[in-house]
C-alpha cells in the first residue's frame, strides 16, 4: 500500500484453497504460492489474512471453521484457584510462591540497535543504502518482538495446560495509562503485560478454564494478606513488612495473595460474615457487577475495596 509503511495486509473473504501435499496455497488471483505450512487443520475455510512486515517477510493467517465446542467453564474453587501478579522485576508471581523470570529482552538489544539506528540516521533519505539499513533495525525489532511473545506464550502454557488450577485471578491493569509514567515506560514495554493477559484468557477459554479480573483500584500492593491492614510502600520495598499482625513475606507475593482472596469475593465464591467489611468508598468504576457476599449486592462505582482477612 505504501513504499515505506511497516506492516501492511490484506484479507481475502474467499475463494483461498491450501494444498498441503505440495505446500501450495492458491488466492484468488495468484495461484501456486509456496508456503511452509507448520500445522495442518480440518474444517472450512472462512478468511484468510496476507500480510506482509517492515522486513519484507510474508504471512498468511487462515481463519477455518472446524464445528468444535469450547468446553464449559470448570466451577470456581478456592482450592483450585491461583492468584498472579504482573511485574517488573520478574513476569508473573503466583500465590504459590513461584515466580517466572523477566528476560528484559530490549534492555538486553539496546545495545545492539542503538549501533544499527545510528547508522541508519546517517544514509541519504530515499537511497538503497538506507532502505538496506532500516531493514536491519527493523529485523532488530522484529527479534525482540518475537522473543517477548514467545516467552509469553510459554509462560501462559504454563500456567493453563500444565498445572492443576482451574481459574486464574489477575488484575485489570491500565497498561497504555502506566507507559505515560516516562521512568518506567520502556521497562513496562518489554514486559508485553497485554499480549501476556490476552493470551491467558483465549488459552484459558479453550481448555476450559476461568479467568477473573479483579477492579485495579483495589490496594492490592498497600494490603496486608493476612489482616488487611493499609500501609503506604515504596517501589524500593521488596518484602512486606506488616506492623499489626508481624506479617514479614515477599511484595509481590503478598500482592498475588491478595489478589486470589479479592477474584474469589468478587465472584461470591468465598462467602464471609459482613461485618468483617472494613470500610466502602464510592469512587470509581468497575467493569460491571462488583459482588455478591451474604445476599449483599454491591453495584456501581467502586474506588477502594478494604477488607479483613482476618478470618480467611
């Protein structure tokens, strides 16, 4: 569509026909492409998307139509039930305990692409040398982006298809609002925390498996798990330490507790007496009906959810 354009694509409603003896894939118009078909599928075919990257790599994505029901969602258990935290430091921190590493694999290029932009900057504008030269930054981009969906990926196969949980809790992060904080934007950037969330869910919804949003307003990191005490932390506090009941464990754990017991009141599962509720202040909205505890519906605007924990 344009000469110097990144990514572009285009769809083809019908009329696509793949051959995977040959490994031909035959459009509309251009018949007998050569393709490396990865995987084979059974069903009709729907639409296909051609697209082709800022590296001059082209892509056909199949939609195909196979007749297969998504299982029924599993019963939400407390047991069964697995609280993750998002983070810098390390990806993913389960209320278990276990943390997945965070590869920082810009951080880990930067040096390396900075060499090759600089160069870039320094070609003629509309030369052959300096489409040669963007095609190499660009191959630098596509590495890293390539690397970041694959560990999301492997770290979301994880969680889904190889342990014993049936529902996953996490919180509804503002991600695009968070990259507005400049010291921390290229950080929170080559964590892929959006890809990460997406992939979870449609990989959560095809094994039968649930996951639950909680509000991001709730004080997840400022709680204690134990009692539900408030107290104010910096980004440099990595243990939470809790001066009411002497809780002392892991930031980001203690967060990933919190987060569990928040999805499992939300959803009603979990089911204390009302007058463990500390306080209810109306402020901001969440995403649709917040909870049901003890025939207690709780609807609308909701800032701060502060609760006790005290008898959990």
């Amino acid at each position: 569509k344009k000469r110097y354009a990144g990514k572009q694509s285009y769809q083809c409603p019908q009329h696509v026909q793949v051959n995977f003896a040959n490994n031909m894939v035959n459009l509309p118009k251009i018949k007998n492409i050569k393709a490396k078909l990865h995987r084979k599928f059974e069903g009709k075919t729907k639409t296909c998307t051609i697209s082709r990257t800022a590296t001059n790599d082209y892509y056909i994505s199949i939609l195909v139509e196979n007749g297969k029901k998504e299982p029924a969602p599993a019963y939400i258990e407390k047991e069964k039930t697995m609280g993750l935290d998002l983070g810098i430091k390390d990806f993913v921190i389960t209320s278990s305990g276990e943390k997945e590493p965070n590869n920082k694999y810009l951080s880990k290029n930067k040096k390396h692409l900075k060499r090759r932009q600089r160069r870039l900057s320094k070609k003629e504008k509309r030369s052959a040398n300096r489409a040669k030269a963007r095609k190499k930054v660009a191959k630098i981009h596509e590495k890293i982006a390539n690397q970041r969906n694959d560990r999301a990926h492997q770290v979301s196969a994880k969680l889904v298809y190889k342990s014993h949980d049936t529902s996953f809790a996490i919180e509804d992060l503002n991600v695009s609002g968070m990259m507005k904080n400049h010291k921390l934007a290229r950080s929170i950037g080559d964590c892929g925390w959006h890809s990460f969330i997406e992939m979870l869910k449609y990989k959560a919804k095809w094994s039968g498996k649930n996951v639950i949003m909680i509000d991001r307003w709730f004080p997840s990191s400022k709680s204690c798990s134990r009692c539900g005490s408030i107290k104010d932390m910096s980004l440099s506090e990595r243990v939470y330490n809790c001066e009411k009941c002497n809780l002392s464990l892991d930031r980001d754990i203690n967060v990933a507790i919190n987060i569990k017991k928040v999805a499992l009141l939300q959803i009603g599962r979990e089911c204390p007496n009302p007058s463990l509720w500390q306080s209810l202040t109306v402020d901001h909205a969440l995403a649709g009906t917040v909870a049901l505890v003890n025939s207690l519906a709780i609807m609308g605007r909701s800032r701060k959810l502060l609760l006790k924990f005290s008898d959990w």
